[in-house]
C-alpha cells in the first residue's frame, strides 16, 4: 500500500477499521479463552504511530488550525504557552464517544437540509470551534480508544530537534559570512557535506534521517560553547542557548526503557517535568512564537511534549513499570525500509505481484532477514 497507493483516508481507513475490529476482539476475550488459551495473561494493546498518521486514522480538527488542533485535549494552540501553570483539559474515553456521535448528527441533519452545499470543510470549522476537534470522520473510539494512543518517541523527538535547528539557523545566517563559516566547521565535525549544503541552502530538514537528527543532540553542548564564545549576549542568542541546553536535558528522559530504581525514575520525571516548564518559557519568546501572539507557533509534537508526556509516563510506569522509551517506531522503520528494498529490487515493474516477492517480504517480517538474502 505504501509503495502503490498515496497515505489517503480512503485507502487507510478501510484496512485500519478491519484491524481495530480484530483488535478489539482480542481484548473482549472472555475469561475462559484467556485462562485456557493465552495461559492467563491479557495483552495492553496501544497505537503507536506518527503525528501524520493519527490525525489521517482520527480525522481530528487538523495542527493548523486555530481552535483545537490537538488530540487528546481542548487546549487552544498556544494556551499552554502563554500560561506557565496552564493545566491541559485532556477529553475522557466517554466524551470522545459523545463528540464523535454528536458530529455524525449533525452531519447528517446538515447534509439533509442543505445537501452538497454543506461540505466537509464546512463541517470540520464546525468540528474545531463547536465540537473539540472531534470528527465521525475517523476511527470510532469504539474501536480505537484515545485512551490507547501512545506517540513515537523518534518521530516526536526528530520533529522538535528540527524546529530548534530551524530557529538557530536562522539566527546564524543572519551573521557575517566569517562567523558562518567558523559554525559550518563545527557542523562538519558531526555531518556530512550533504548536510552542510542543506544548512547553507537554507532548505528543509526532512530529508535527514535518525542518525543525523540524533547527532546534532548530541554535540548541543560544542554548539551552544561556540554560539557563547563567538556572539556577544543578546535576547535572541541566550534564549537559543538556553533552549538547545534544555532540550539536552530532556531527551535522555524520553530515551528510558527499562526501570531499575522507581525512586530515582521519580526524581527525573520531577526534573523532567521542571524542564518543561523552562523549556516553554524559552520557547514562548522564540521557537514557539512567530508573530506577535505569544505561543502562536506552538507545534502539536511541543503541546505532545509538554502536557501529554508526563502524563502518559505516570501511566506507564505505573501500568508496566516501563519508561517512555519503549514506545518508539524505530523498529518498524527499519523493517519498513527493508519491505520498500525488497519491493523495488525485485520486481519487473509491470505492477503485477510476484510470489517470490512476497515470500521475500514474508521473511524479511518474520525472520528479520535483509532483501539481499535469497531464501
């Protein structure tokens, strides 16, 4: 589907519904299924998926827009910015099921009285002023409960390391053409050429891959040395030096996996929180704000970071006495760029499925093998 169908609605949906309705199936398993077949165990079963994917599988009121353009939650964009105690009002497995029937009724009452008049534009400016952000247009919560929503560490972390490479380029290339050069040499100690090119092109970052974004994390500390000893303190310099030092701090949080002291996940998840709020602050005055409303640019991956992840880190150490980083997509990542070798290495492009392909995919999922075995 990836390879010979665009990432639409209409060609997710009907595959993802048949999934959440065998999900849901294994959950309501009665006891006696569970106590004979699967030796008494019950399974957590969460979404993990990319910011992307779960607004197309939810149709919620989308990031860009001005009401409510977060998920789980009614915060206004920004709120959370401008506000440092700003408690996030996250919506109850219950109410998500009202707003989504209340959305299908009136859609329907809509489409009756007005017919093709009444668009699903019209609809979704409905949805994000007068219903939360919450669509029928999407996956029930019948079928997949918000409450199961868990988001990618990698993409989040990718996402937000992007906006703050973003800020402070802007900053350096606003430097003379000496000052420039002298940073390009601290780059070149961690990337490539290519990289460098896209930095100096002042073109996007979304071609870099994990290991280029996980780089740049880790030599923040020689890039905010070099912005200090080379640019004299300003407004705009210390907060990019202060929220590059407390992104630092906060990703090692975001990287736990196993828990072997609860007290001392505690105290970081303390300091975690802390940094947070700091964070926000910084950003309120630079790379969350971009026009004269403060925290007008805040990102659903920062509202994610700031009021959904502590949260969610609460539940899981409670629920599994695991930390926020085993909820990552790196795995299927990888297993995905192999399938997409596999699928274009070995085919005669004349859009007809070969059995061998398949059999080499089957392996690639279930034995871990790359494309270039033959088995």
């Amino acid at each position: 589907m990836q390879l010979r169908g665009p990432e639409k609605p209409q060609n997710v949906l009907p595959v993802a519904t048949e999934v959440y309705k065998e999900i849901k199936t294994i959950q309501e398993y009665p006891d006696n299924i569970v106590k004979e077949e699967l030796d008494g165990k019950r399974f957590s079963i969460y979404e993990v998926s990319d910011g992307k994917m779960l607004y197309m599988l939810l149709q919620h009121s989308l990031y860009s827009r001005l009401h409510k353009p977060y998920l789980l939650c009614t915060c206004l964009r920004g709120e959370g910015v401008r506000d440092k105690s700003h408690k996030c009002r996250m919506i109850p497995h219950d109410r998500q099921v009202e707003l989504y029937t209340r959305s299908l009724h009136r859609w329907e009452r809509q489409t009756q009285r007005q017919g093709s008049a009444y668009t699903k534009k019209k609809h979704m400016d409905w949805v994000d002023v007068e219903n939360d952000g919450c669509s029928h247009f999407g996956i029930s919560p019948e079928l997949l409960s918000r409450d199961s929503i868990r988001f990618d560490m990698f993409h989040l972390r990718g996402a937000i390391t992007k906006r703050l490479m973003t800020y402070l380029r802007k900053y350096i290339l606003g430097r003379s053409l000496d000052k420039k050069r002298k940073f390009e040499e601290v780059l070149h100690t961690f990337w490539n050429s290519y990289n460098i090119d896209v930095w100096k092109l002042n073109a996007n970052f979304n071609s870099f891959i994990g290991s280029e974004i996980k780089a740049f994390i880790d030599h923040i500390p020689k890039i905010v040395e070099f912005i200090k000893n080379e640019f004299f303190t300003t407004n705009q310099r210390d907060n990019i030096v202060e929220g590059l030092d407390m992104w630092s701090k906060i990703v090692p949080f975001l990287q736990i996996t196993t828990i072997d002291n609860e007290s001392k996940y505690l105290e970081k998840s303390n300091q975690f929180e802390e940094n947070l709020k700091e964070f926000y602050e910084v950003g309120g005055k630079s790379f969350l704000t971009k026009g004269n409303k403060i925290g007008d640019d805040e990102t659903f991956y920062m509202h994610c970071l700031r009021f959904y992840l502590p949260h969610i880190a609460k539940e899981t150490l409670k629920e599994h006495n695991l930390g926020l980083g085993v909820f990552t997509m790196q795995g299927f990542e990888h297993q995905n760029k192999i399938s997409k070798r596999v699928w274009n290495r070995f085919n005669n492009h004349t859009k007809k499925v070969l059995v061998q392909n398949l059999n080499r995919l089957y392996d690639a999922y279930h034995y871990n093998t790359d494309s270039n075995d033959t088995k």
